[in-house]
C-alpha cells in the first residue's frame, strides 16, 4: 500500500481561505444610501479628481511634469465626466 504523507512534514502556510490582497476601500459609504451615492456619482461630485493634490499627482502619473498650475486645474472641474476622460487620455508629455 501506498504511504501517504504525514500532516506534520508538509510546509503549509495556515489554512487555505481566500485572501483579498490589500485593505478594502469603501469610499464615500459615509453617505449610507446606494441610490443617494449613485447619483452623487452620476453628477461627478465623487470623483477623486475634485481635490488639486490628487488632480495634480494623476497628471504627474501620466507624465505631465510641467505646467501644472492651479488655472488649468479650475478648467479641469467645470469639464463633463466625458471630456474628463479625454482629457486624461489626450494629456500632454
């Protein structure tokens, strides 16, 4: 008969569950009602461009090191959800 392995010689790293990698990020669940936050969404005031330094640091991601100043970012706001987009994909090097 065939010796099977004991459970004491076999290097485990615990018990085998699912990990999510990383903290789960409920962002804007402070507002409690899905609808309520949907169309907070929808009229694009949840969007995590709203703020200068994070606008900034995603235009730095993309490569834009220069030029980055407050007059252009306050043009970026009043921009439709749409034109948002383009602007990140048409962004200059």
């Amino acid at each position: 008969m065939a010796k099977g392995k004991g459970g004491k010689t076999s290097v485990s790293a615990g018990p085998k569950l699912r990990k999510n990698h990383g903290p789960k990020r409920r962002l804007f669940h402070d507002y409690g009602n899905k609808i309520i936050r949907i169309e907070l969404a929808k009229a694009g005031l949840l969007s995590k461009y709203n703020d200068y330094e994070s606008w900034m640091l995603a235009c730095q991601a993309r490569g834009k090191r220069k030029d980055i100043d407050k007059a252009e970012f306050d043009k970026f706001v009043v921009l439709s959800l749409k034109e948002k987009k383009e602007y990140f994909k048409n962004i200059k090097k």
